[in-house]
C-alpha cells in the first residue's frame, strides 16, 4: 500500500531519534522489524492525530517526547514506539499494534493526513499586527490530594496581570505583538480548582488528568474551543519529575505548582521553539570554544525562557516565532563589518546576523544584549560587553534545540559566554570568523572574515530536494491518488504542495528530474470544468479543449488535451501534461 508514507522504524530514523529522545534506552530497537514484517503482524489500527509533549527537566539536564494519538471524542492514548515517527506532530495518522498496559504499542505509523493549523506550531512570517493569544487556565487537584496551593486570582496573576506574569514576558520580548488574553475576560481566564477522580500517586498520567479536569470544566461550560492554548496546574506532585510540560507544538500544557517562568517556557513550545542549550567543547584536555569533543546541556544557555533563564529569547527562537521582521535579521554571505542594535527593544536596524554554515544545515545566529525588563542584566555583567553566538542545527522538518558558544571557556559558567571586545570566534571548518570591534550601549560592531572564499549563497532545500530558482522540489516514491499524494506534499512542511509550472523554464527542468515516470502535477478543474488552476489558486487554463492559457499564464498539454479524463493532471515524458482522473495512482512532484 502507501509504503512512503509508512514509518519503517528504519536505521535513519532510529539514528534521529536516539539523539533527542530514546524514551528507554535504544537496544532494544536494534531488533525494530522492517516494512514487511509490520505488515505481517499488523494487529489493531486506530486513526487519531498525533500529539508530542517535550518533557520538560531542567534539573536533570535532559528532555525526552511522549507521543499520543488523539482519538475521537478528545481522549489521548499514550502511544509505545520504538522511534520518533517522521511525521509532524498534529498530523492525522493510522497506527498498527496492540494495546498493552497503560499505552499502545505501536509496530507502524501511516500518515493519513496532513497537520492540523489550528492556530498552533510554527510561525515563520513576521508578525506585524498584534497577535493575543486566547489562554484558558484550569486548576485541579486530586482525590488524594485536595490542597490549593494558589487560588483563581493568584493564577491569574501569575500568567496575565502580573509584572512578571507570562503575559508580560511575551508582550516585551515580543515588542508588543504576542500577548496571553482570556475569552471571557480580557485580562485571563482562569477556571478551577476542580478535583478530579484520580490520584497523584505512582503515575504521573498527566495527559489523562487534564482530559479529566477540562471534562470538569466543560461540565461547568467552559468552551475549549474559544481557546489557542490550555494551562493545566495541579498541586506539586512527586510522582510528576517536572516542573512542567507541553506540546510541541500544540495547545496543552502541564504546570507541575510552578511559576511564570515555567508556564512561559511550555507555552514557548506550544507556540513550536525547543530547547537553549549550551555547548561545551573539549580539545586536547582544554575547554575551547569550539573543537575537539563538544557536549550540550540540554537547559544550559542562561539567556532564553527556553534554556534557564527567565530572560528574552534568542534571536533564533525571536524569528521562528515570528517576532523580528525581515529587517532585524542579516543574512551574512560575504565579509563584512555589521553594526548590531541591542535585541531587547523594538528596532529598525539589524538585531541579528545569520550566518549558514555552506554544505551543511548549521547556522550561526550573532545577538546583542543590553539591560532591559526581563534581561535585568547588571552592568557588569559579561554578557552587556559582549556579543552572544548560538549554533543551530535547522533541520528540513521540525526543530531542534539552540546551542550557546562559550566564548569564555576557561570558566565552566556560561554566564560570561559573550564574546568580548576585541575578541574573535573562529570556526576553522566553516572557514569564517567573527570578531567584536567595538560596542555602545545602543550598538555592537561584528566584523565578519572568512579564511578562504566566501561559502556559496545557502541552499534553502534539504538534502534529496532539487533546487530551481530559490523553490525546492522532491518526488515521491509512491504511486497514489491525488489527495493521498497532495497529503504526502503538505506534509514535507510549510510552503509545500504538489508542483505549480510557471514557466518553459521549469517544466523543462521537471521533465529533467521526472523522466519517462509520469508524476501529478498540482493544477485541477475540480471547481470549474475546463478551468485549471494552480494549489495557489491561479488559473493558468480555461476552456478545456479548446481552452487557452490566461495572460501571463503557461500551459504546456498533450495536443487534443485537456480531454477531461479527469480533475487532475500529471506531467508525461518529455514535459507535457494530460488530465487524469484523481483516484488514479502516480508519483507526485513536490515544490515550495
Ligand atoms: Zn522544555
């Protein structure tokens, strides 16, 4: 059947996941069956939406997902898999397996549809109206544990209306667009206490908990839906070895009695940002800012809610949530010296310097700090004469966590990892350079050298994609219908559907990569008979037949096509396109 949209809990995806996540040590998948063998044992299949909670434990240095699939009627089952599925969370999947204790053990994952946008995940645009966010939070407790450890005005005070609440770190680090409301009363909503009938004792089953306390509060008439995001707090228990956690990305977070630090953390990866950690390196037996054996601490970068530290969020972390605008971030391709304002306030001028490492999907990401709000640095603080340096790894899909450089590594503290005046960071490998010339308390003077040619401009297609004119293409493997194939598209991430052909230029460079092989393409006259139009909406034929292309439009059909075989098209040898029906089966063309 659809055999690439089948996780094979392959030794590609077990490599991926064992460097975020092995939920009990990797050996065990060493033995994962592979595709036919899934196929054989098969077992019980459950469709649902898949839903990913990072377990958040700063004290033990490290974090790990649980997965769920969310069945109908709003009940999470905990799901047993022996790797990270390749799908993106809050997509709808089909899972085989059995049902064991507590959780399903899932032998495969099938996707059956793409993820979900219900206000929830990444935002890569820049924000550039006000955007609230609808925050309901809901405080229960348990049969065995009645105690209120704060009351509804309290909570409310600690994720809306308070100096320090979640609410006004987002407002600040978010220069004014990003801010928690309530539904019913602007300034939060908060429900509760409400018990539910469950005990905090050995399981920390805190998803079945929350679906607990929210049937309670519905009971009581509260309308999730009216909501973007859900604080589930309950009293400080032991069973829970977290302060917190949340979906990432998704709606829901678990708030172990903890404060608006926390709850602005777990809504940082509800909103779709993981973790800020810090990079120690090894060489020769000295620490070094880079080289040798390097090692990350998952919660280590002092200067992100992400990491720990109650203070404003990278400048990595600021774009992926769509806080800067294009202007606050430069995209280093050539030496040059670059003037930085200070990260903290609302600014015109350049915030960021993005440098992509050529060949590879790591990043460098420059940012300067001055004292303001939440960064209530002193001004003797390293991190005011300096300049921050994080690298990260931009993976095709997803996300991963930011690592700090330690630009001061002879001490073990990254509370002096800035890069100082008159100091440089050399990346040998990467060729390129970074030095801090000169800084005022409004900017930071980065000289940026390159030992050798400057890399080529980045790539902004993964690995396996084919590259025209700044979009990304890749084929699938699999012949299927339409809908399935468009599905499989989305699902590659943001921007992606089934190909557009805008010129002669690109379908020759399609019939280049397709061969002989017949693929869909994503135009269809399912909306009006004889008039296709691009996944964009834009008609580029009408009439059928006899039809022609609009102004400025480009088709290329078979003569004596379009002969409405069917609402969907696909591109032939050679280039040219023929209808076809959409329940029949063929490869698709990717683009974004
Ligand atoms: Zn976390």
């Amino acid at each position: 059947m659809h055999q690439a949209r089948f996780v094979r809990w392959s030794p590609l995806v077990l490599a991926a996941a064992c460097s975020v996540a092995c939920l009990s040590g990797c050996s065990s998948v060493a033995d994962a069956p592979d595709a036919q063998a899934d196929k054989d044992a098969e077992g019980e299949s459950l469709q649902g939406t898949l839903r990913r909670v990072v377990i958040s434990d700063p004290e033990r240095g490290s974090s790990r997902f649980d997965y769920f699939l969310e069945l109908e009627g709003g009940r999470w089952l905990q799901l047993a898999l022996p790797a990270q599925p390749n799908f993106e969370p809050n997509s709808r999947v089909i899972v085989r397996g059995e049902q064991s204790e507590g959780a399903f053990d899932a032998a495969s994952m099938e996707l059956a549809g793409p993820a979900a946008e219900e206000g929830v995940g990444t935002q890569q645009a820049p924000l550039l109206a006000p955007s609230p966010k609808r925050v309901a939070v809901v405080l229960f407790n348990f049969a065995n544990d009645t105690t209120q450890p704060i009351d509804a005005a309290r909570a409310k005070e600690l994720v809306f209306t308070g100096a320090s609440s979640s609410n006004a770190y987002y407002k600040e680090v978010s220069y004014g667009v990003r801010s928690l409301v309530g539904a019913a009363d602007a300034a939060g909503d908060v429900f509760g206490w409400y018990t539910i009938d469950a005990s905090s004792g050995a399981d920390c089953a805190y998803s079945d908990w929350g679906t607990a306390a929210r049937a309670k509060a519905q009971a009581a008439g509260v309308n999730f839906g009216n909501y973007d995001y859900v604080v589930h707090y309950f009293p400080k228990t032991s069973s829970c070895q977290f302060s917190g956690v949340g979906q990432l990305p998704g709606k829901y977070n678990w708030i172990n009695a903890s404060g608006s630090q926390t709850i602005a953390h777990e809504l940082g990866h509800n909103f779709g940002v993981h973790h800020a950690s810090s990079y120690r390196c090894i060489e020769g037996g000295a620490a070094v800012p880079l080289g040798g054996t390097c090692t990350a601490n998952e919660y280590g970068d002092p200067f992100d809610v992400m990491g720990s530290g109650y203070r404003h969020l990278s400048g990595y972390h600021k774009e992926k949530l769509g806080f800067l605008e294009a202007a606050n971030v430069q995209t280093v391709s050539a030496a040059g010296n670059f003037e930085l304002a200070p990260l903290e306030q609302k600014a015109a001028g350049v915030q960021v310097l993005r440098f992509p490492i050529a060949g590879t999907s790591d990043v460098y990401y420059v940012e300067y700090r001055q004292p303001f709000g939440f960064d209530s640095f002193r001004a003797t603080d390293p991190v005011v004469s300096g300049v921050l340096i994080r690298r990260i790894t931009v993976p095709a899909r997803g996300v991963l966590q930011t690592k700090l450089i330690d630009n001061a590594p002879t001490s073990t503290s990254f509370t002096d990892a800035a890069l100082a005046v008159g100091k440089t960071f050399t990346d040998a490998a990467a060729k390129v350079s970074f030095t801090l010339t000169a800084r005022t308390a409004t900017s930071a003077a980065v000289q940026v050298s390159f030992d050798g040619p400057p890399p080529p401009p980045p790539s902004a297609c993964a690995a396996g994609e084919s590259e025209l004119n700044g979009h990304c293409y890749f084929l699938t493997t699999t012949a299927q219908s339409f809908t399935a194939a468009k599905a499989a598209c989305v699902a590659r991430g943001s921007g992606w559907s089934v190909a557009s052909v805008e010129s002669a230029a690109e379908n020759g460079f399609l019939s280049s990569i397709t061969g002989t092989t017949e693929y869909w393409l994503g135009g269809t006259d399912s909306a009006v008979e004889g008039t296709f139009v691009w996944p964009s909406g834009a008609a580029f034929w009408s009439g059928g037949l006899s039809g022609s292309a609009p102004a400025g439009a480009y088709a290329s059909w078979v003569s004596g096509e379009p002969n409405n075989t069917g609402d969907c098209m696909r591109i032939t040898a050679g280039g040219p396109w023929r209808d076809a029906s959409c329940t029949s089966s063929y490869r698709a063309v990717c683009e974004k």
